[in-house]
C-alpha cells in the first residue's frame, strides 16, 4: 500500500441536509450493528462445535490449522460470505445506503472478528447511534464524489468551505490524488456539524527540523517527562484544558430532576426506576428544556476534545524536534483507568480505595499524544521505540548500583548516589539509554551504564534548572500537578 496521509475540511449545510446526513448515519450504524449481530451468532455456533473446540488451548498443527479453516468457512466467518450478507441488507434501505459504503462496514466488522479469533480480541460490541460519528467509502468513484469544491452524497450536494487565504489546502488537493473520502460529524454548541476528510496519496509537506540523538519519555496519566541532549522537562499534559467536572455534575444533577420531573410514572416510590421501564426508550419523554441540558454536556465533551487535540499537536512537534529516536514506555491505559477489582484493607482497618487514574487519563489523553507522536514520526523520518514497562523498569533503576529498587508511588524525589532526583524526570534519562536486541524471538533490554556516567552530570545541570523553574511558576500563583 502507498503512503497516506488526511486532510478536513468543514461542510457548509441547511437544516434538510443535515437531517438527512444524520439520517444516512443512522442508517449505516444500523447496518454495522445488524452485521455484529451476525458475526456474534456465527462465532457462537463455532465456539459450540466440538472439533473447534479440540484445537484451542495449544499450538496448532498443519492439518489443524486446515480444519479450522474448514470450520471457519461451515460457519460463515469468510470476508467475502461477510460482503455478500451486508449486500442483503444494503438492498433493504431501497437505494439510500451505498453498497461500498456497507462493504467497508462489513470489514471493519470483520477485522473485529478476526481480532477476536486469532489474536484473543475483545468481545465484539454494538454502537450507539448518538455515539457513532462518521462514515467511509473505498474509493472515488462511487457513494461519496467530490470535484474540488461540492461533495456529493446520494443526491446532497455539500459545498466545501475553504477560507480565501488556507493556501496549503488548496496546494495539498490540487497536487495530491484522492484516495477516498470520509464524512464525520462533530457536536458544536446545540447541533453537529459536519466535515469531509480527504484521504490523500503520499505524505503532507509539512516537515519539522530534528536533531540527532535520543530522546527518553516518561509519560503519566496526567503529566510528561523527557529527556534529551538539548532539554530536560516536565510538565502537564494539556495545561490549558479546564477541567470540566463540576460543570458536569450541576449539569448531570439538573438532567436527572428534569427526567424524574417529566417522567413519575417510572419511579418507585422510594426513588428506584421500575424495571419495566429500564429497557425502553418508548417508555421515557424528553422535553425541551431535557435536550438543551443534553446538548451543554454534549458541548462540554467537545471543547475539551478540541482544546486536547490542540495541546497535544502542539507538543508533539516540539518533542519530534530534540531528537531522531524517540524511546517511550509502552503503557496499558485501559487497564490504569479500571477500578481495582479486590476489596482490601489498610494497616488502619479501613477500606482502601478501588479508583485508579479513570479521571485522570480522560482529563489529559495521553494515549492520543502518543498516537500523534507516531503519525507526525512517519512523515520526520523519526523512530518512535516502544519498550516493555515491565522488562524495563526505568523508574527503579539506579545506574550507579545497577539495581532495581522500589519507589512508592507518593515519593517523587528518589536518591541517586548522593543526589536527590525527581523521580519522573530520572526514568526519562534510563528510558533515554535502553539498548535492545532479539534473542530467540524474545527482545532483551539493557542499559548502557558507560553513556549514563558520562551523560549524567549535564543531566543533573537540565534538571536543577527545570525544578528551580517549577518552583518559580508555584510561587507565581499557577497551579502545578503534584
């Protein structure tokens, strides 16, 4: 496959065709939720055939590996059985839903399968329709067509809104092939609006100047450490994004009155809603007032995105900038922002805390950094490393012992040889000199403790110089995450 690379631009639209483009997405998300209905049943059946179930748990031979082949294709689980089953229910919707549009559907769907079968994937689940935001076609030709300045959905013709003086997007359309489009909504104030994506040829022209050297990244749920030749720094992960908590829960409370206000028929008397009703959409009204509160969350949501969005593009241009081989921890988010699953009890007797770093991580997105990290690393030429956290252990380590030890999560200054460090700031210098090689499948890690000696003492100057700077800013009044 060739180079890809996206660009969006806003779809100028009246209330008819914004109507009828919601519509079109509600149609497509019923389609892809018909098609998780099949592969759910389909993959049901398989998991219940004993001969299926006489190849799980070990490693596979070939004549193995060809019966479950076989198995697959008795049940239904092939893409193209796939496309020929989401073209039945293409038909159903008599000309307004695009058979190409759908066949991309069925692939999504079936790459989920596939996850699930080879690589012990999760569960397939269906989508919300107010949470399903976009759709795409294959290619040019057909369900989505644009000549430069109108896009074409069906028979919507959408005018592109492109500003007099956005030089590089009329450049980039003009001197790159189009690929296929994407059509996605986004909430604005009390209704969605609409963009095109352009899927383009090649890579975009926008170049940052790099350095040469490592860059080490110790990335939190709230903050970010790097190290490199040229800076040593921490700091928050969105600085400028407000959090929206309180907002949401005055919010949240004022909703919930407003529905028990308009809805008492589907209260207990002690306050609990009655089962019957749980399930049902029909049985619940919304009223106005309901919706405009629905819609100043929905708002909420949405400024946050953006200005996360915004925060992050700007940081990962800079850190692209410090060096050529950028090294980060490669961390399991979804499994940071879970509740703890034990009761336990303290040395007090009292119970201990199940939250872990839910809030945190919806607040500062530092998944989405690293995602950024990685597209913008393409089109630099940088190499981004990913290293096990587990192997690694960058924030035990000590290079002048060249042991690990153990920190507790409050102490953020650890002792290093005879200095005091910040702990964050220190795992960023090991992360920044991690050597690794393959020995029999496996990838071994080390540190190189020569280029630690001699690299250290410039690394304590940067670092006394970024904790006296944390000192200024807290004295001036701002605000600095502990």
């Amino acid at each position: 496959m060739s180079e890809t690379f996206a660009i969006k631009a806003r779809l100028i639209t009246n209330n008819e065709q914004e109507f009828q483009l919601n519509k079109l997405i509600g149609i497509y998300c019923h389609i892809q939720n018909v098609m998780i209905k099949h592969a759910k049943s389909c993959i049901t059946n398989l998991e219940r055939d004993n001969k299926y179930r006489a190849t799980r748990g070990h490693k596979l031979s070939k004549e193995e590996k060809q019966l479950c082949q076989e198995l697959l294709l008795k049940y239904g689980l092939n893409k193209y059985m796939f496309h020929k089953y989401v073209a039945k229910q293409t038909k159903l919707f008599k000309g307004q839903a695009n058979s190409h549009i759908a066949q991309k559907i069925s692939d999504r769907v079936w790459e989920a399968v596939e996850s699930y079968i080879y690589k012990n994937g999760k569960e397939l689940h269906f989508k919300q329709r107010r949470k399903y935001k976009s759709f795409v076609n294959k290619n040019i030709l057909t369900g989505i067509k644009s000549d430069g300045k109108t896009i074409k959905i069906n028979n919507i013709c959408l005018p592109i809104f492109i500003r007099r003086n956005d030089q590089y997007l009329k450049d980039i359309l003009k001197n790159n092939r189009i690929k296929y489009y994407q059509i996605k909504r986004e909430w604005h104030k009390h209704k969605y609006r609409f963009y095109v994506i352009f899927y383009l040829e090649g890579h975009s022209n926008k170049q940052y100047p790099t350095a040469n050297g490592n860059v080490g990244i110790d990335i939190g749920p709230s903050t970010i450490a790097y190290d490199s030749e040229k800076e040593t720094n921490i700091c928050e992960l969105g600085p400028n994004v407000i959090s929206i908590e309180r907002e949401l829960f005055i919010l949240n409370r004022r909703l919930d009155r407003q529905r028990r206000a308009n809805n008492p028929q589907n209260y207990n008397e002690d306050g609990t809603i009655k089962k019957d009703t749980k399930t049902f959409k029909k049985c619940w009204y919304k009223s106005k007032r309901m919706k405009v509160t629905e819609h100043k969350i929905k708002e909420l949501y949405q400024k946050r995105t953006n200005r996360l969005n915004q925060a992050h593009n700007i940081l990962a241009k800079y850190l692209l900038t410090l060096g050529d081989n950028i090294i980060i921890e490669d961390m399991h988010w979804s499994a940071l922002a879970k509740k703890a699953k034990k009761t336990e009890k303290n040395d007090k007797g009292s119970y201990k805390k199940k939250k872990r770093f839910g809030k945190s991580i919806a607040n500062h997105a530092p998944s989405k950094l690293i995602t950024l990290l990685k597209n913008k690393a393409l089109i630099c030429g940088v190499t981004i490393t990913e290293v096990d956290c587990f192997k690694t252990c960058a924030t035990q380590y000590d290079h002048t012992t060249g042991e690990f030890v153990k920190h507790p999560l409050y102490e953020r200054m650890i002792k290093i040889g005879n200095d005091k460090v910040q702990r964050d700031l220190h795992s960023a210098f090991n992360l920044r000199h991690i050597l690794s090689y393959k020995d029999e499948d496996e990838i071994v890690y080390h540190y190189d403790n020569s280029a630690m000696e001699t690299n250290y003492s410039n690394f304590k100057k940067r670092h006394d110089i970024c904790m006296s700077n944390i000192k200024e800013l807290r004295k001036a009044g701002n605000y600095i995450p502990a």
